[in-house]
C-alpha cells in the first residue's frame, strides 16, 4: 500500500505494549460491562426512574434520548482522542467526574439541570467502551487479544441477560438511586485499572496539531441526531412529527457533509476508504445484522412476558439471568478455543444458526405461554450470543490493519450504538404496526350478532353480573376487546420473531461472502490429533505481525 493511502486511513495507533497487561484486561472489563449495563438500567428502569423524578412521559422519554444520544455523539471520536492524548488521560479524571454525577444526579429535581448533567453522564459513559477496546489495540500483546475482545462482547449479551434482573433488584431492595449508584464505585476502580494497566504515554503534539475537529463533530453530531429521530419516532408518528423529521434530514445532511470532509481534509480522521475492504465492510454489515437479530434477546422475551403474562422486571429477570446470562461463563471459553482452531466464519454460523433457531422457535408462541416455556429460546440465544459478535470482530480484525485501528474502532462505534437504535425503533414500529393489522382483522370476524360472538359476550355477562348487574354489559364487552387486542399483540410478537429469524438468515447469507483472510497472529492453528500439542502463533516475536 502506498504511504499516501495509508496515511488517508487515519493516524497510527499502536501503542506501548502494557507492563502489567492482566490490570488492563480488568480496565476492559469494568469499562464494557459499566457502559452496556448502565445504558440498559435507564432504559429497562425509566419507568421507575420517571416515577422517582415526577416525570411526565415525554420528559421520561427525551430523559432516556439524551442520556444515550450523549454517548453516540462521543463515542466514534473516543478512539482519536485515546490515540492523541492517551487512555490514562481519556479515562482517568473523566472515570472520577463520572462517578461524581452519578452520586449527584438521583437528589436532582430540576428538569432542566437533570437534562444537562444526564447528557455530560452520557458523554462521559461514552467514552468507555471505545476507549477498553483502544486499550486491546494499543496496549495488549497480539496474543491477549482473543481472551480481551471475548469480553468485550460477551458484555452486550451478558448485559441483555441481566439487566432486567439488576434492575428489579435494585428497585426493589436497595432503591431506584442504585441505578445511578453503581458507577460511584465502578467507574473509579476502572480508572484505576487503566492507570496499572496502561503505559504513560505524552500528547500526541502533531496528531493534536493537524486534529481534524470538523469531521468528529460532524459525524458525532449527524449520528446523535440521527439517533434521537429514531428514538422519538414511535412517540411522535415518524412522518407526522416536525422535530423528527428535522432530527432525521439534519442527521443525514450532516453526515453527507462529513464524508465530503473526510475525502477534502489534509488529515482525514476516519477517511471511509478504512471500509473499501471487501471483507471488512462485509464484515461491519454483518454486525449491524447481529445487532437487529438479538433483538430477540434484548426485546421480543421480556417485552412478551411483561406485556402478555405481566410479569415485573425482576420476576422475568430471573429467566433471562440463569438461562441466558450465566451460560455464557462456560460458553465464551469454548468460543475462544473453536476461534484458537477453527476459520472464525465456521464460528459465526454457528452463532447465526442458533439465533434462528431460536426465533423460529419464538414463532409458536401462544397467549399461554408461562416463563419457563421460553428457557430453549434464551439457552438457544445465550449461545448465539456467544459465537457470534467475537468472531465477527474477529474476522474483520484480521483483515484489517491493527495499527490503523483509530478509523476502523470509528466505524465499529456507529454500528454498535447506530444498529442497536436502528434495531430498537425498526422493531417498537414492526410492533405497533403489526398489533394493529391484527387488531383490524381481529376486529372484522367480531360481529354484533355473531352466534360465537353472542355466546363468548353471554358467558361473561353471566360471569359479571354475579357482581353486579348494572355494569356486567359494559365490563363484559370490556373483557372480549381486551382478549382481541391481547391476541393481536401475541400476533404481533410471532411476527417480530419472523423478522429477527430473517434477519439471522441474510447474515448467514453475508458470511458465505466473506473469503478466507489473509494469515496473521489471529489466524487459527489447525488441531493436531496426534503428535505434538498445537503451537499457537507467538504474536510478541517480530516474524507473527500481519
């Protein structure tokens, strides 16, 4: 590759290898664990949280859009930032000031001062999980990286799991405030571990001098923008709504703007010629497309058993705990070793395999359906989490070039936080719509005068006016409408289940495009079965570089 091309690709990010790695890898996990289980308590907790501020549903709801469209607007622009000042100095006070506002932010009441310090929150959580992943980069011997990157995404299905359960703890033992308290502890021994783990490392002077400030603003800003069109969308009616049209054009002009800077600017920051790699934008696709299928994980099975069986958060929790959170301890391992020994494309359709299982399995629910009768869908889902966002990153790590990590980790951050929004708002509206197309042709074989229909009513008015004559009719009527729309909505869900499985389908089908990539420290070492034990690539000697 020429050096003007390499230079388009954004600054060099290879770093000093860590003296104590172990404290880094700690970093890692406590950063990436804190940012995914964070973001999940507000949302899984806004009602309570919108209970404890006295918040109206629009103030909880443009709560919730702040505290995560503060982490989109920071995140892409965190790896150069880490690159150009240093993952002490990006994780060090801003771990400090973070716990700081978690302590303070439960004792406000002021909507105005709980917006703002919920945004810097925001920011400041944002920073976390892509600075952890500079710190693989930059900072680990090729040979950590397997094990570390394991943790980094084992923290989203892991914190899908868990989440719910953490939160009906904490409401319902400990208090609502624990949902912001937990980061007053956390968050400083992070810091702690990135100042053991890391190396000192001066300013980055001439990386700093030619900054290209505009294009992180503007991608920052466009995908922030972006994200809030899309989280209000539901509430607003999408079309109907002037500031989510506005939010939505605005974000796309922005970030057309964006990537005419990245080919004009002398320093590109994160020129998108990163992604001209087939491999690699497959490869990113193929994540977003992992994101959108464990919605199912995230969505679908604890919105059914809360929305259909009315369970509390805490009551549903312990389901997606044992089943789904806790196997993924043995699972993550075995994920490792098949990586260690086997092409990480074999890896990922396993992992896709398994999420399509588990929604084609979704697709027989019924309004009868208890919580135990969805532990094989969680267990199927608890492995699909496990062997598939790893080897995903993976894959397209080794087709990359990791000391140009700074652009790549750009890219990574909008399809994590930007295909986790899409995901969510693509499938609140696949939902609402669906429940009521059903709902209507539910609702056109309900006839007045019906014999089924007369029979269903008379039952109930003979059940009602046990209580009460005066009001049997109106509760019976009552009563069948809410059975119609309880059956629209276990319609709705099944359909949801056929979107996450087709979703899961055309990501296998992405993967048969991916070729081999080219040998490097994280290629597998065929198993021996006889002989020797197998060597694995020592990635510390100079020879193992890509």
């Amino acid at each position: 590759m020429a050096d003007n091309s390499a230079a388009n690709r954004g600054p060099v990010s290879r770093g000093e290898v860590a003296r104590y790695p172990l404290f880094a890898v700690v970093a890692v996990l406590l950063g990436a664990f804190l940012a995914n289980f964070d973001s999940r308590l507000t949302s899984v907790g806004l009602p309570d949280l919108r209970g404890a501020f006295s918040l109206s549903f629009d103030e909880g709801a443009w709560l919730s859009t702040a505290a995560i469209g503060s982490q989109i607007l920071i995140a892409p622009a965190v790896a150069w930032l880490a690159t150009a000042f240093g993952l002490r100095r990006v994780l060090g006070i801003p771990s400090l000031i973070y716990a700081l506002i978690s302590l303070i932010i439960p004792f406000v009441r002021h909507y105005p001062t709980l917006i703002a310090l919920s945004i810097a929150h925001g920011m400041l959580l944002g920073t976390f999980v892509p600075a952890t992943l500079m710190i693989i980069f930059r900072n680990l011997p090729i040979r950590w990286w397997l094990p570390a990157i394991s943790l980094y995404s084992i923290r989203v299905g892991f914190a899908l799991d868990s989440s719910t359960a953490l939160v009906g703890f904490y409401v319902e033992h400990l208090g609502w405030q624990w949902l912001y308290w937990q980061g007053v502890a956390i968050a400083p021994l992070m810091g702690l571990m990135v100042y053991l783990g890391t190396p000192a490392e001066p300013v980055n002077r001439e990386l700093v001098k030619d900054a290209d400030w505009g294009g992180m603003l503007l991608l920052g800003t466009s995908v922030a923008m972006i994200y809030a069109g899309l989280d209000q969308g539901n509430r607003l009616d999408w079309l109907q709504s002037g500031t989510v049209m506005a939010l939505l054009l605005g974000g796309a002009a922005l970030f057309a703007i964006f990537l005419i800077n990245e080919v004009l600017v002398r320093q590109p920051w994160a020129h998108v010629n990163v992604l001209f790699s087939r491999n690699i934008g497959l490869s990113l696709a193929v994540i977003l497309l992992y994101t959108l299928t464990s919605l199912s994980n995230s969505s679908l099975v604890p919105n059914f058993l809360g929305t259909i069986t009315q369970l509390r958060p805490e009551q549903s929790g312990v389901l997606l705990l044992t089943y789904g959170a806790l196997p993924m301890i043995a699972l993550v391992p075995l994920s490792i070793w098949l990586l260690r020994h086997f092409d990480p494309r074999i890896v990922v359709i396993i992992g896709f395999s398994t999420f399509a299982a588990a929604n084609l399995l979704g697709t027989q629910v019924t309004n009868a359906w208890a919580r135990e009768d969805f532990i094989p869908i969680v267990l199927l889902q608890s492995v699909g989490q496990a062997f598939t966002l790893l080897p995903i990153i993976i894959m397209a790590l080794s087709n990359s070039d990791p000391s140009r990590a700074t652009a790549f980790a750009a890219y990574i951050q909008i399809m994590r936080l930007g295909g986790a929004e899409i995901g969510v708002a693509l499938m609140g509206t696949w939902l609402r719509v669906r429940e009521q197309v059903h709902s209507a042709y539910l609702g056109l074989n309900i006839q007045s005068g019906d014999p089924d229909v007369a029979r269903v009513l008379q039952r109930l008015l003979n059940y009602f006016s046990s209580y009460g004559a005066g009001q049997a009719q109106g509760r019976a009527v009552g009563t069948l409408a809410a059975q119609v729309q309880r059956e629209a909505n276990v319609l709705a869900y099944i359909d949801g289940f056929w979107l996450c499985f087709w979703l899961a389908i055309t990501a296998l089908g992405l993967v048969a495009l991916v070729t081999r990539a080219p040998q490097g420290p994280l290629s597998p070492t065929p198993l021996k079965l006889t002989g020797s034990r197998p060597r694995l690539i020592d990635a510390t000697r100079p020879d193992a570089a890509p």
